[in-house]
C-alpha cells in the first residue's frame, strides 16, 4: 500500500478556501418600516440622496478548509445556511467580500441552475455545453454518446429542454458536467433530482471522478446522500462552519441537530451545535507566495510605469 506522504500534507491539496467571508447588502421591507418611523429630517435627507433601506445579509463568515484529490466533499445545511454560496465562490463565479479561494484547476459548478438554452434539444445542449466547458469541438463530438448514456433520457434527448421535467433537466446537466472530466467537480443537488437508475449511474460516475483523483463538492440537504456518496463533509449553519470531518460523523451529528429543530426542541438543537462548535477543530489556511521577487534583467522590457533613481536607468 503507497505510503502517504506526511512530510508534505498539501501535496494534493485541489482547493483552498481562505478565510472566506461573503455579505450583501440587499434591500428590506422591515428597514424600510423602520425608516418610515425615523425622525422626519433624517428620512427626508435619504429620500433626496435616493438611498434604498439596505441590510447586510451575512452569507459566510471566516470559512477555511482545503480539500485534496479524491474526497468527495458534502455540504449540509439548513436553508440558507450558505451551501451554494460557497459553491458560486469555490467556482469563481462571484468574489468574497473577504479572503480567498485557491484552486488547482478550474472548478466545473454542474447545478439545478445551470445555464443551458432551452430551445435546443438535449443532445445539441451536449454539444453547447461541453464547448462552454473548454472542450474543443471535435471532443465535445466525441464526448456526445458516453454524456447521451450517462443521461438516459432515451428518445426525450431529442426533444427541446423546455419540454423535460426539472428532474430530466439536472440528469442532463450532470451527465454534461462531468462530460470534460473535471478534476473538481461542484453539484448543487443535481443527485436528489434524479430517480433511483440514474442515481445508481450517477454514483458510478461519481465513483469513477474520485479514482482518477479528482475532488467532488455536493450539496444537498438529504444527510444520507452525503454519508452515502462522500467522504468527508462539512456543516454550516448561519454562514458559519460548524463541523469538518468524515461524512458519517458529521452527517449523524447534522442529522440529530436537524430532528430536534424540526420536533421543536430548540434547547436541544442549542446544546448539540454548542457542543459541535466546541469540538471542532479552526483551520487555518496559509499560502505560501514564491519567495524570489521577479527580477528584470536588461534584456527584459521594463513595466510600464515603472521608475527608479538610478541615474543610468538600469
Ligand atoms: N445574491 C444574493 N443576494 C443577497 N442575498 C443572498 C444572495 N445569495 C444568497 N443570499 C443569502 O445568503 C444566505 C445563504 O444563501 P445560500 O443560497 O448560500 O444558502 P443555501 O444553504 O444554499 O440554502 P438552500 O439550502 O435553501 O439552497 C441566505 O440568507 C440568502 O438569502
């Protein structure tokens, strides 16, 4: 059996997630309430400066992690506790409002969203979504059967996709995400859409990224998913990480927290997170940056903008 190599932990660390925090400032009825009740010259002064009545939705709070080749990671968490958040972030489809991702390769965010063109068929929404995800034209010809089987939408993929139902549509987004074998794969939920035959083949393919030593990140509510499709899994509540460990431990611990929420037992839904948040233990993320500052030579162009005091301008 290969021995792991100790002395460099990070050798195949895929993702870094760095103290990431995310809030927006989103416009609210109740602060628009409150405003109203405001004193008069106070309102009248915003009025004229034509400043909506904005709160600070705080998505994520100091989020570290680092993930590796071949973990599937889990996310769980109550609505709204952040999951797709994190996902647009690790994808690199918005900027955190503080911290930093890191990633070895371009992240593939595969979820129930994905923007494909719903007056096309399925299969030229294959073609137009494999080209979307860097494959040339020739691979994304090549890649049509193996995305077509692994959809099993039979005669249907034919069809326009404004005609599937949702759970038709998240099978084809899947099967073409994982189309250009990403080495880190992000799923919103596309799993818990799908019947019990493309679940099975869903996790075959899913099986098959992890081997060839790729990271996968899901989402889903549905604990058990997590405990059965991934390694490891993360739980955050509020914006907040709660817990980071091996899926079935973490997903028993999120399940308990879950079932006294819904059998309204908020005492015991406190102590379980309280003790959850007491045991975990704070990552902290550093990167390294190259040590060398880049140095010019006189055979290289010097930057624009750049001065300097040398009188001989070297
Ligand atoms: N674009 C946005 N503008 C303003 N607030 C947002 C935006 N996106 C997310 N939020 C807020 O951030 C918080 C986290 O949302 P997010 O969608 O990440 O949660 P989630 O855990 O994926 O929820 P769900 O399980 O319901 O899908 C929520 O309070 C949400 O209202």
């Amino acid at each position: 059996m290969a021995v792991p190599d100790l002395a460099d932990p990070f050798a195949q660390a895929t993702v870094a997630v760095q103290d990431v925090s995310v809030r927006y400032r989103v416009p609210s009825t109740d602060a628009a309430e409150r405003r109203r009740r405001a004193n008069p010259i106070a309102r009248a002064a915003r009025t004229v400066l034509g400043n909506d009545p904005k709160v600070i939705v705080r998505a994520l709070s100091g989020i570290s992690f680092v993930a590796r080749s071949g973990e599937q990671v889990g996310l769980v968490g109550q609505n709204g506790s952040g999951k797709s958040t994190l996902l647009r972030i690790i994808a690199g489809l918005e900027n955190p409002t503080k911290g930093r991702v890191l990633a070895e390769s371009t992240p593939v965010l595969i979820g129930v969203n994905a923007a494909l063109v719903p007056d096309l068929s399925g299969e030229e929404n294959i073609r137009l979504g494999c080209l979307a995800m860097g494959l040339t034209p020739a691979q994304a010809e090549a890649a049509v059967p193996e995305v077509k089987e692994l959809a099993g939408l039979g005669k249907s993929i034919y069809l326009p996709m404004k005609t599937y139902s949702s759970g038709m549509g998240a099978r084809l987004r899947f099967a073409i995400a994982t189309a250009s074998n990403p080495h880190i794969l992000l799923i919103d939920e596309a799993l818990a859409t799908g019947d019990a035959a493309f679940k099975e083949r869903s996790e075959a393919r899913m099986q098959g990224l992890r081997k060839s030593a790729g990271t996968v990140f899901l989402v889903s509510h549905a604990a058990q998913t997590i405990e059965e499709t991934c390694t490891r899994a993360i739980w955050l509540n509020h914006g907040r990480l709660v817990l980071d460990g091996p899926a079935e431990d973490v997903a028993v611990r999120y399940r308990k927290w879950a079932w006294a929420i819904a059998k309204d037992k908020p005492d015991v839904a406190k102590r379980l997170i309280e003790e959850a948040f007491a045991e975990r233990e704070q990552t902290q993320v550093r990167v390294e940056e190259p040590r060398s500052p880049r140095r010019y030579t006189s055979r290289h162009v010097r930057p624009r903008g750049v001065s300097t005091t040398n009188p001989k301008g070297r």
